[in-house]
C-alpha cells in the first residue's frame, strides 16, 4: 500500500514528502517518456521532473558518457583544473554565444550565483556604493528555495516565516513593462539586476505579453541594469528555442541554466555572461566543490548534444502546437471546467474554471489522470501543467488528451 511504502521509508521520506505534496505515486524504473511503479504498471510522465528531463528519462547516449566518466574520473573540486570542464565551458558558450560561463549544481545555486554577480557589477561596473545595489524580481516568480531566492519571491507559501529577507530588493508585476520603467525611473541609479523568468513556470505556465522581452532589453539597456534571465525551467529547448528569451529575438545579459541542463540525470547548472559582467568575480570569490566536476561536464556536453541532434527544439514547436490543438478540442467539449489551455513548445498549462469544478481541484484531476495512466502535477488549484519530455510523440499526446477527456466525462462527482 502506498501510504505504507512511503512513511516505511524513514521519517525523514515522509517528511519530504508532505513538504512537497506529491501525487502518490513510486517511480521504480523510467525510459524515456514512460515511468514504472513498483507493480510494473507504466505511465506517461507529464512532468518530466519540473522540465528536468527534456531529453527523456535514462538517454542511452547521456548513460553511456555516465558511465564512461565514472570509469576515469568523478571529481577533481575546484582547487585543481580537470579536462572536461573546458571541452564543457567552450560547448556551451559557443551554443548560448556567451563567453564565459560559471557552472553550479542546481538551479537556485545558479540563481544565487547570478545574484551575487549583480550585486558586485553594480558596485565595479556601474559605480553604486557598496551594500545599495538593488535588485528587481517579478511577482509570481520561482527562483529555487534557498534564501536568496525566496527573497526574490511574492509568494507567501514560499516566504512566510523564512525572513528576514534579503535587503536591497524591489518587486514588480510580470509582464508589465510600464511598471518596470517606473522602477528604473525612480531607482535606476541604485538597481544593478532585473531577475526574470521569460514565461513563469511555477505560477502555472504565465506567457507574458508579446513584445515584452523586447521592452525589459530596451529598459535594461537605457538604465544600465543587467538584465538577467531565469532559463532554469524554459532552457534547453524546453518552449522550442534554446532559450525562450530566443523567441522575441532578445539576448540576455545574464543567462541562468539549470534542470535539462544535466539530462535528467545529474545536477549540473549554471551562469552565462560576456567576460566584461562575468570577470567582476575574481577567483576565491565565489565557488562551489561539485561544479564544474569532470562527471557533471560530461554530461552535460552529452545532454547538450542530444537537444541539438534530436532537434529538440524543433519537436517542442511541433508537438507543443498538437498538444494545445488537442486540449483546445477538450476545452470546447467541456467549456464549463475548462478556462484556458496555454503555453509555448512543451511548456504547457491547463487552467480550470473554478466555478464549473464545484469542490474538484486540479490535484483530484491529476489523482483520476494517474489512475488512467497520466502523471501531470498542478501548479495551482486550479492549474494543471503540462512539460512531458521533448522526445513525446504524437500518439503518446493524443493518449494525455483523451485521458483527460475520460477524466472529465466519467471521474469526477
Ligand atoms: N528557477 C526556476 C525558473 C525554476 O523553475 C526552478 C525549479 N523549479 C529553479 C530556479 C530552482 O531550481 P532547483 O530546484 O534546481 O534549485
């Protein structure tokens, strides 16, 4: 029984697990879309582990490169130099066109990483006095759990009870330039950073209006404020560009990475930048033991390999257009549950009306959608997303859709 198998982990699994109110469900085994419970019973994953496995679960090719690394070498810490991290280093800013880049472990390391950068370029660069630096953040945005992060977060389920938060830090609405300008206006002398995520993954798939990106740049630019873009979730191919920032033909300052950066298998992340924002952290500055390692370099080369000779950019455009076409058909079956169906590439999300639900949420909806062999979490009560790997094929969509169309016919009060 499930709740058993899970408390009979140890105290600290159950622990976790209430934290993070999971969808009960015990992955023992994973092939590229498909995950496996205990009982053999096989699954699409809609999640692929927050946009982590873009590259589908266990890719033999980024294994194989795994297992070939774990052979040689692990790690080397960051007091010596190793020979992956280079071969990584110019593979990936020749990919992002960036010219340095500044590896990390997870995503809000990264974010941190970034974080710090600004404060210092602010104090080098643009000349504000030490400890006056500002930083702006978007309301509804998710930059990880650590302290820092949270800091840049609106989110009173992620803050309350965490502070004192980090000082020098202003908020502003997503996807609103004109806010924006305000800011700069009144504080652009002081702000050294604008911390963004081009379209937020965790406030439940928000698309900002077209041509925003283009504004932040335009902004960005005339106050002199790095402009830095969060790509842990829309990254790698994820919305069907590299970057999502690709889509209003808008390049970064600062470029975050994280999730599929690591092909689902390691954590690997990191910060990309020109040498003139990246060269204000000098060497015992900043640093991590693990980043940087031979085995995360590695894989990371084989992960980024796969993206670009699978296309799967491309395949994110194209199946991300059948997965919307498909939930838009459901959404006209049932106009009265259904609000909107959004996204971009493989980066999707479902929006309930909640008066049509009656007391139903999206969790009860992905609780039935597991049961018909569907695994997909809600961001929100009412929102569902949806980012299965970006190896998904058409039938396996079309599966998802009418899963959730039984769902809505037959399982629910
Ligand atoms: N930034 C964004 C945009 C994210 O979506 C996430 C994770 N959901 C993070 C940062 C944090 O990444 P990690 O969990 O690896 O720390």
């Amino acid at each position: 029984e499930l709740g058993a198998h899970t408390l009979g982990l140890s105290g600290g699994t159950a622990l976790l697990s209430f934290c993070y109110h999971p969808i009960p469900i015990v992955f023992s085994k994973a092939k590229d879309v498909h995950v496996w419970d205990p009982e053999g019973r096989k699954y699409l994953d809609f999640l692929s582990a927050y946009s982590a496995v873009n590259q589908g679960h266990c890719h033999p090719r980024i294994l194989s490169v795994l297992v070939q690394q774990c052979q040689q070498m692990t790690l080397s810490s960051r007091a010596f130099y190793n020979d992956k991290f280079p071969i990584f280093a110019k593979h990936v800013t020749k990919l992002f066109g960036y010219e340095m880049v500044l590896p990390m472990n997870t995503g809000a390391e990264a974010v941190e990483t970034a974080l710090k950068l600004a404060r210092k370029w602010g104090y080098e660069r643009k000349g504000i006095p030490t400890n006056e630096g500002v930083i702006i953040s978007c309301c509804g945005c998710f930059h990880g759990r650590t302290l820092g992060a949270i800091s840049m977060s609106c989110d009173n389920e992620a803050t309350r009870g965490f502070g004192p938060f980090l000082p020098g830090q202003l908020k502003v609405e997503f996807g609103n330039a004109d806010a924006l300008k305000t800011i700069f206006e009144v504080h652009g002398n002081k702000v050294a950073g604008f911390l963004f995520e081009p379209i937020q993954g965790e406030a439940g798939v928000i698309l900002p209006p077209k041509g925003y990106l283009q504004s932040v740049r335009e902004l960005c630019s005339k106050y002199n404020v790095l402009m830095i873009a969060d790509e842990v979730q829309t990254g790698i191919a994820r919305t069907g560009k590299l970057l999502a920032c690709e889509w209003e033909g808008v390049r970064p300052d600062v470029v975050i990475l994280g999730k599929a950066l690591g092909g689902g298998v390691l954590p690997v992340s990191a910060v990309l930048a020109d040498k003139d924002v990246m060269l204000c952290i000098r060497p015992g500055e900043h640093g991590s033991t693990f980043g940087g390692n031979p085995l995360a370099s590695a894989v990371a080369i084989a992960a980024l390999e796969v993206v670009v000779e699978e296309k799967l950019a491309e395949r994110a455009v194209e199946m991300g257009q059948v997965f919307r076409n498909q939930f838009l058909d459901v959404q006209n079956a049932y106009p009265d549950i259904i609000r909107e169906v959004r996204g971009q590439g493989l980066l999707n999300a479902v929006e309930l009306n909640a008066k049509g639900l009656s007391s139903v949420s999206a969790f009860d909806i992905c609780q039935q959608l597991k049961e018909r062999g569907i695994l997909a979490k809600p961001t929100h009560d009412t929102i569902i997303r949806f980012s299965p790997p970006l190896t998904i094929r058409l039938e396996e969509l079309s599966e998802a859709a009418k899963a959730f169309k039984e769902v809505l016919e037959h399982d629910l009060p």
